[in-house]
C-alpha cells in the first residue's frame, strides 16, 4: 500500500533516510554510493541525456552502453540531485517491497512492527 514516504540526509556524511512520514514509520538508510541512482530514481530524477541517449541500458550501476556514461557519473549525478531534494514527499509502495524483519532504523536496530 502506497504510504507518503520523505528522504532525509543520514547522521554519516554522504548517507542518505528513506522514511516513511507517520507515526512510527519505516526507514531505510541508503549508505553506499552504488544505492545512490535508485534513491534518486525513486524519488524523481532522471540522468540528463548524452548525445540522445536515455540510458536505458542501465541502472546508472554499470557504464551505459549507449553512450559511454560511467557508473560514477551517475552516481554523482544522483547525489546532486539528492542533495537537492532532501525533503521532498513523495507517495510511494517502496516499503512494500521489503520484509519487515530485515528492516533496520537508522540506529542499525533491527525492525519489528
Ligand atoms: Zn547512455
């Protein structure tokens, strides 16, 4: 069920919260730079076109085959835009896709309902 779900800028630099906006909600830290380009996709952003290309032959993890854009171009494409967007709400199922026992807060505990 789709719930309003905000990013949030982690305690660590260079880490990033997707938590859910209630009461005792779910969040999901999203620690390595590699989680960078699906946060960012989630949350709306789009890699700017190469030379025509819409990179739709990556996840913007592995260098496009269309052009040649690398992963870390990506990636700090994707952390640009995060960091512009912290903040923003959005509403999404994203926690949908997880099983709640592997959940953890951002304090590293374990998630229980
Ligand atoms: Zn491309």
């Amino acid at each position: 069920m789709a719930h309003k779900i905000t990013l949030e800028s982690g305690d660590a630099g260079g880490t990033y919260v997707i938590a859910e906006v209630r009461k005792h909600g779910q969040d999901h830290l999203v620690q390595t730079d590699w989680d960078r380009p699906a946060t960012a996709r989630l949350f709306g952003w789009l890699p700017r076109k190469r030379k025509g290309c819409d990179h739709r032959s990556t996840d913007g993890t592995v260098t496009c085959t269309g052009c040649g854009m690398t992963a870390g171009e990506f990636i700090a494409e994707a952390t640009d835009f995060l960091d512009r967007n912290v903040g923003k709400v959005i509403i999404s199922d994203y926690f949908d896709n997880f099983e709640c026992v592997e959940e953890r807060n951002r304090h590293g505990e374990e998630y229980r309902q």
